[in-house]
C-alpha cells in the first residue's frame, strides 16, 4: 500500500480541542445558572441562527427528525395527504410524513445534483398534495427557485430539509442563505456531525411566519398555549435544551469559516482525483459539502480497498427509502426511481471536515488513485 496514514472518516475530537475554553465556560456557565430548559441561552440562540440564516423567526426542538415532523404538524398534514419527496435522503423525512399519517410521494432525482428533479413534480401533485419537501442533500441545496415557482401555481406549501446545509446558499438565489428563503419552514438537526453540531441531539426550525413560529413553539411544548392549557393537538415535548444550545451559540460563530474550510478541502480533492473514471460531486458557489461524494461504477471494491488502506469512506445512503423493508406495504416497486435506486449503487463519501489536512487529503488521493492502478 502506497499510504500509512490512518484517516478517519471524520474526527470530532479535533473540533473539540480547537473549542475547548470556550465551550468548557459555556457548559460551566450553565451548570451554574440552575436553569436547564427553554431559558436565555436556548432564546439567544434562536435569535442568532435566525439572524444567520436570515429568517424572521428560528424555534429550537430536540432533533431534526423532530424538527421534520413538527413542521408537518404546524401545516397541518394529517391522514389523507400527500407530502412530495425524494428517497436518496436515507429516511428521516419520510419517518416523519409517516407520523403525521400522511402519505409519502416520491419523485426521482436530478443525477448531477442528487436533490429532487423538478421538471418531474407536476407529474407526481394530486388533488392529496399539500406539502413539497425538497432535501439539501450532502451540502447543495435542491433547485428551489424552479420548486417555490411550482408550490405557488399548485397552492403548496415548502418545508425544506436542510439538516446537511446549515450556511449553504440557495444555487438559484445566490444572495440568500438557506433557512431565509421563501419556504413556510425549513429544518435543521444539530446532531454532532453535521456542519453545525451539538455535543448530542438538537434541531431547529425557521420561518418567515411568527404565527407559524409560535404555533411550533407551543407544538415542542405538549401543545401548550399557556401553562398547563393545551389548545393543539399534537404537540409532544421536543425541546432544544441550555447545555446544547449553549454549545451551539459558540459553534455558530465558527460556521461561516468552518464551511470555507470545507469547500477549499473539496477543492483539494478536486485537483487531486482529476481525470480518474470517477464522476467527481458538481459544484455550486452555495454548497458546503457537508459530504464528499464521488460516484463509480465498482464503488464497493474501492470502498473495501480504501478501508483496508486506512482510509474511512461510508456510503451515504446505500438504500433508497421506497424499497426500504420498513417501508414494504406503501406499495413502491424497485425500478420506479431509476437515477435514485443507480445512485446508491455508484456513491461514496470521502473524509470530509474543517480540520482534515492537507497531507491526509493527498493520502487518500493516493489511495484512490493507487485503486485505479
Ligand atoms: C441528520 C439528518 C436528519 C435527522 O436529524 P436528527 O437530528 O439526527 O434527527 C434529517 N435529514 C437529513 C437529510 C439528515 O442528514
């Protein structure tokens, strides 16, 4: 093997250490404070992600699985409706269509950008349609611009997932940051390896509405509109807690800087592993490469060559969530998303963070490189 250097797929020790006095006083200064759930660090935070993204209002809950059925939950889409996805975003969002008792609808993806083709979404709205929920997937936002255009001619409403787009710029509308564009909601989880992570579970939500806003605020509460009085059904308890919001407020401040690091490393990888029979991820001024995926043809022998050289790589996400054995009795045959259902036999994700070096990117060039012969 031409490399010794171990590289993980990712390592979030090293984050930890760059962080380590500030994030030590935040935790000490909420152990201290005797106030642990929905107080001024969980309301500071709101307002400063609000304001990062650009948005009128951002409501904090437990996760962004949560953060996906909330949404749903404050659209009001119940049984009998229909939400439009894609099934290339393992199955987060459709977990959450599924709680609401709503049914989901997929549509297939555009092959260069793995987000949701909307030249196919027409096809695919019904009188039962109530909800488009696009997916940011890996980094770059879906075609929004083409999918706001579509909702307004149908009536629908946009929930976005952009749990691996946190900072990303709309493609279509370069000047806005995602979470501040013309959606109803967008969703976002701060589990600890996205590109804005918590030191565990953790999600938000942003809207331009305050009363829809508000409405999610009593819907993470049991419903509550004051103390102890519910007046929605469907709330549960999914709230975004001090220690984690803390956290995250000092994490924030490094996010514009952290995916700038991440894109000049994408950029590495580019210069790197040109002219290999690897389709290399398309880039757009927007995306943060919250993942670095490459696609080919005997993806599960480079993935094992690169595994046994040292070098981590996961496939992000092997398979689509319509043929998923859970999902069996919705009815989906295999073959119906032709570009999905080849995607996850071609993709595969390189290491990919703010803090891997130079040195370990042209080790795992070499690996790949040394794959091809
Ligand atoms: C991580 C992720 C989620 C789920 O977020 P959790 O905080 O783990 O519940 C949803 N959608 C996408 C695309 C994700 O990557």
């Amino acid at each position: 093997m031409s490399t010794t250097l171990r590289v993980p797929f990712g390592d979030l020790a090293r984050q930890a250490a760059e962080l380590d006095p500030e994030v030590t006083e935040a935790l000490t200064r909420v152990a201290r404070s005797g106030w642990y759930i929905l107080g001024n660090e969980v309301a500071a935070f709101e307002a400063e992600f609000a304001a990062f993204c650009g948005a009128e209002a951002c409501v904090g809950v437990a996760s962004g699985a949560d953060a996906l059925y909330l949404a749903l939950t404050a659209l009001d889409v119940g049984p009998g409706d229909e939400v439009i996805t894609v099934a290339n975003a393992c199955i987060y969002q459709v977990a959450a269509i599924l709680q609401t008792g709503a049914r989901p609808v997929f549509v297939d993806i555009d092959p260069a950008t793995h987000t949701l083709d909307p030249a196919l979404l027409e096809a695919a709205i019904t009188p039962r349609t109530r909800v488009l929920l696009p997916v940011h997937l890996y980094g770059r936002t879906a075609n929004m611009a083409a999918i706001w255009s579509i909702a307004r001619l149908y009536d629908l409403k946009v929930v976005e997932d952009a749990a691996q787009a946190h900072g990303a710029r709309y493609c279509s509308e370069p000047g806005t940051l995602v979470g501040g564009g013309a959606s109803a909601i967008c969703c976002f989880s701060f589990y600890p390896s996205k590109n804005l992570g918590a030191l565990g579970d953790g999600g938000a939500l942003t809207t331009g509405d305050p009363e829809l806003a508000a409405r999610l605020r009593r819907l993470r509460m049991y419903g509550w509109g004051e103390k102890y009085i519910a007046i929605e059904a469907g709330g549960r308890n999914s709230r975004l807690d001090e220690l984690q919001a803390a956290v995250l407020r000092v994490k924030l401040r490094r996010l514009a800087a952290w995916n700038q690091a991440r894109r000049e490393r994408a950029a590495w990888y580019r210069e790197l592993l040109a002219g290999l029979p690897l389709e290399l991820p398309a880039d757009d001024p927007g995306h943060v490469y919250h993942l670095f995926v490459v696609q080919c043809d005997n993806r599960d022998a480079l993935r094992r060559h690169l595994l046994e050289a040292g070098v981590g790589c996961d496939v992000h996400y092997p398979v689509p969530a319509h043929v998923q054995p859970a999902y069996a009795a919705l009815g989906h045959r295999r073959g119906a998303l032709p570009h999905t259902e080849r995607a996850a036999t071609r993709v595969l994700s390189l290491p990919l963070f703010p803090e891997l070096t130079r040195v370990e990117v042209e080790a795992v060039a070499r690996s790949v490189r040394s794959f091809f012969g």
